[in-house]
C-alpha cells in the first residue's frame, strides 16, 4: 500500500517532547532536528561515549534550548527508568518515544570457522549483544514507553505515540545477518504483540522498516550500493517518515517500509492478504481462534 507523507502533520510536533534512543548520530541524529525544527523538545538518549557527538548535534538545533542529552544504556533497566524520569523533570511530560537505537554484528554469526584448538565451535557473544541492545532494550523502551505515557484512549486517536525502528530485515532473511534479522523480526512481534494493551491505554504504537540508509552500520558497503544504482535513503529521508507516521492520529499498528522513492505500509497490507497467503479456511480458522482469545479474556498464562 503506497503511503504519502503529510507534511501538515508537523505542525503537531511543537510543544512536544519527544525521547529518542541511539540520538547522537545516524538516523537517530536526523530524527532530533527534525522534531526539534519543527518545535518540539528532545531528548537525546545514548551511550555515555557518544556525549559529545550529541552534544554537537544538540549546538546544530533550530532549538537547542529545548534539547538535552542523557547518557543510557537501553538494556540497562534502572538506567532506562532514570532517563525518562529525568526527562520528565525537565520538560513535564514525554509525549513521543522513538526506539531508534540499534547495533549490527561486525562478524558472521554463523562462522562455522570459529572454533578452538580442540575444533569446538566457539561461543558467539556478539550476538547476544545484538539481540540484547535491538530486541530486549526495544522491549525496555517500549514498557517504559507505555508506563510514562499511559492515558484514556482518545476517539479521535492518541497523541502520545510509540515509534519502533525496524527494518526491512524484519521482514526479510536473504542478507544473512543472523543476529541482526532474528532481532528486528522480533521487534516485529513487539509491534503487533503491544497492540492491545497500546490501544487500552491511549498510545499508538507504530513502525518504520527502513532500507539501506547510509549511517555507521552500513559505511562498510554504502558507496558500492550507490554505484550499482539501488534505491537509497538519506538519514533525514528515514527521520522525516518517523516523525510523521509517530505524529500521524490515525496511524495504529502501521510498519512503513522507507526505500529512497519507495514507502509502503506492510502490516495493513499483510492482513489483507491473509486468505490469498493462507487460504480462505485457514483465514477462517485463524479467526475464530482469536475470537476465542477474546471471549476468555486473553491467552491464559501457564503456572510454574
Ligand atoms: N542504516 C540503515 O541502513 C538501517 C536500515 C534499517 C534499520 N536501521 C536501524 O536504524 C536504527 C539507527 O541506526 P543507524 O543506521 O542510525 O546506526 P548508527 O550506528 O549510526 O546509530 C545507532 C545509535 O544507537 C546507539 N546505541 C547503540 N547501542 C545502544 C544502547 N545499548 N543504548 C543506547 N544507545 C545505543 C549508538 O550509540 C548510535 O548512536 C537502528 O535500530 C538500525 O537497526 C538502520
């Protein structure tokens, strides 16, 4: 489903505060200026040796009063927690979260090369830091999020909004990154996995799946991608969908696909294409079991 980006939506943007994870640089970076142009306060969230690249970007604002950084790992809990109170003692109130930070591996995960002595294979510790920042620190974001953020739903749909940083290895595997692609297809199931609860409390929580976008995880091969004539974005390119699809009202449970000249909504369209995909009697089925979660008040949990 093409989308097309309403540029009006930024005037919603002022006044806002609005918490970005993984802010000094990238598309991160790019997300901040286009916040704080258009009005709104930002944090800047990131790692303790990224201080003074946000303290840069933060010099370069159209606003750079109404910015502040704050030094948090996202898979650090307790880190995590101070960084939104400390946010909300500054500006009052965090309206929009983008969980933007995100790390790739710097070797294949599955190197079958990488054993001992003994031809043991050895244990892939990057991985799990990968799966560790994008998945569980997203889910921390997303918890928090919904904590500092939860209101009664609004009919005409909720200001306070949760964006989640996918990607087009959400949805696809070819690329082989392992640890990369299991991640942000798990940010996926995050996406549509918080959708009730998101509904019950008055937030919206919505995706962006960007392609290649040249930052620091992509400078390894960004120049040849350029030369071979593919699609590509631009930091700001990505920045601008995020912030109008976390302001856009009427965006509930959306992924956007961003492709230099290519965006297209992929969950939407996705449930649509269930009966071609599955069948008409497994669409069916599929159904009328959600129906049955419903009707007994939610999957019930096992004990332990
Ligand atoms: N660049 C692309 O082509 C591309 C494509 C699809 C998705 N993405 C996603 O976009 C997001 C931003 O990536 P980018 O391309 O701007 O890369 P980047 O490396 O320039 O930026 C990532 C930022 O996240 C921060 N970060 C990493 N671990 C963190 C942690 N534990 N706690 C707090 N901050 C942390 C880094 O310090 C850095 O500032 C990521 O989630 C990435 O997976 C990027």
């Amino acid at each position: 489903m093409a989308v097309n980006l309403d540029q009006a939506l930024f005037s919603q943007s002022t006044g806002k505060t609005v918490l970005i994870t993984g802010a000094a640089r990238g598309i991160g970076a790019a997300t901040v200026r286009q916040f704080n142009n258009h009005g709104a306060n930002v944090i800047l969230a990131d790692l303790t040796p990224l201080k003074d690249a946000a303290e840069e970007v933060i010099r370069t604002l159209a606003h750079p009063d109404r910015a502040i950084f704050i030094s948090v790992n996202i898979v650090n809990w307790a880190e995590l927690t101070a960084c939104f109170e400390e946010a909300i003692t500054k500006f009052g109130s965090v309206d929009i979260v983008i969980a933007n930070a995100g790390i790739m591996e710097s070797h294949p995960v599955l190197d079958l090369d990488a054993v001992d002595e003994n031809g043991r294979l050895l244990e892939n510790e990057e991985a799990g830091r990968v799966i560790d920042v994008n998945l569980k620190g997203t889910l921390n974001t997303l918890r928090l999020g919904l904590h500092y953020m939860k209101s009664k739903p609004e009919p005409k749909g909720s200001t306070k909004s949760i964006l989640l940083v996918a990607s087009t290895s959400s949805y696809f595997g070819g690329t082989g990154v392992t640890a990369y692609i299991a991640s942000k297809h798990g940010v996926l199931g995050l996406l549509r996995a918080s959708q009730i609860v998101a509904r019950e409390n008055g937030v919206r929580i919505n995706a962006i799946a960007p392609f290649l976008t040249p930052t620091h995880i992509t400078a390894g091969f960004a120049k040849r991608w350029d030369e071979a004539g593919l699609e590509k974005n631009t930091p700001d390119r990505v920045a601008e969908a995020i912030a109008l699809v976390a302001l856009d009202p009427e965006r509930q449970g959306n992924c956007v696909l961003v492709a230099g000249k290519y965006l297209r909504e992929l969950e939407d369209s996705r449930t649509k294409l269930f009966p071609s995909w599955l069948g008409e009697d497994v669409t069916g089925f599929m159904a009328k079991a959600m129906q049955f979660f419903v009707s007994i008040g939610g999957y019930v949990l096992p004990k332990y």
